[in-house]
C-alpha cells in the first residue's frame, strides 16, 4: 500500500477547504441553486416572467414580466381567454405597459428577495397550470432561470402588487 506525504495530504486538505469555503459563499452552484439578493442582485435582474395557463375550460393565460432594459423598468401584463386550445396572440382581450419608478422597481425585487433560481428543467407534468416563473440575470449563463418564491406568502404578495400595477397601465 503507497503513503500519501504530508505535503500531498496538505494540498488535498487545502483544496477541499477551498472548495467548502466556494460553495459557502455562493462561488460555486450548489444544486444548480442561487438565492436571489444574495448571489442574485438586483442589478444583475433584466428579464422576469410569470404566466399562469390553463388547458381546461374554458381556457385562460396570464403573464407578467418585468424588465430593465435601455435605462428604464417596464411591467407588462396580457391576459388571453378563448373557447378554444391552444390561446394564441389573437385571443389576448386585455394587455398593457407600465414604466415603473425606481421605487416600484425596487419593490417588485423586495418581493423575489429570498427566492431561488436553479437550473431549467423541463417540466412532465401534464396540465399543470403553472405558475411558471423564470428569472433572467447577468450571470445565469443561459441555463439557472428557473425561479420558485421563498414562500406562498411572497407570492400572493406578487400577485397582488400585479394586480394593482395592472390597474395602472395604458
């Protein structure tokens, strides 16, 4: 049986405590997770969705997103009800646009604080009506957008400053 030196031991010891030390800072994806305010900032956010579809009847869709882009912070909603699968852009019956303040901006990411991103999977669940939330960031190299709220409470929060930034619009 070979002997590790002491020195070869030292280097292993040394690497794995870097290593530990990476994935306790958030230097290394643990799981293909990131906490949004903490390894996510909010400079770092351009692009968020949120949409709710239903298959069963009758049929409904709802998204928000949210994005920075040029300088500015935008809310938009549309909403697509039919008598008929699948919803197209022809079925949208209310939609509108809203720049937000920096304050609302502001807001909108006190409500993902706390949330995590992780890497998208495609989803096999039949029917399921969602919501489907995907966060883009400088940062999630194409692949961790996948969003989930740090609870229910957050999300019903969400919705609710959705709803009354909707009421805003044009």
């Amino acid at each position: 049986m070979r002997k590790i030196s002491a020195k070869r031991c030292f280097l292993i010891s040394a690497a794995v405590l870097l290593i530990a030390a990476l994935i306790i800072a958030g230097g290394i994806m643990l799981f293909g997770k990131k906490t949004v305010g903490k390894q996510v900032k909010i400079g770092k956010v351009y692009d968020f969705y949120y949409t709710v579809s239903t298959s069963t009847f009758p049929p409904h869709f709802q998204r928000y997103r949210f994005t920075a882009e040029d300088g500015k912070y935008l809310f938009r909603h549309e909403t697509r009800d039919g008598d008929h699968i699948p919803l197209t852009e022809e079925d949208t019956t209310v939609s509108g646009t809203l720049e937000l303040t920096e304050e609302q901006w502001n807001e909108f990411f006190r409500l993902l604080e706390g949330g995590t991103v992780k890497n998208r999977t495609e989803s096999l669940d039949s029917g399921y009506k969602g919501p489907f939330l995907y966060l883009y960031w400088t940062g999630d190299r194409g692949k961790c957008q996948q969003f989930e709220f740090e609870s229910y409470g957050k999300r019903i929060e969400f919705e609710e400053f959705c709803l009354a930034l909707r009421e805003q619009t044009d």
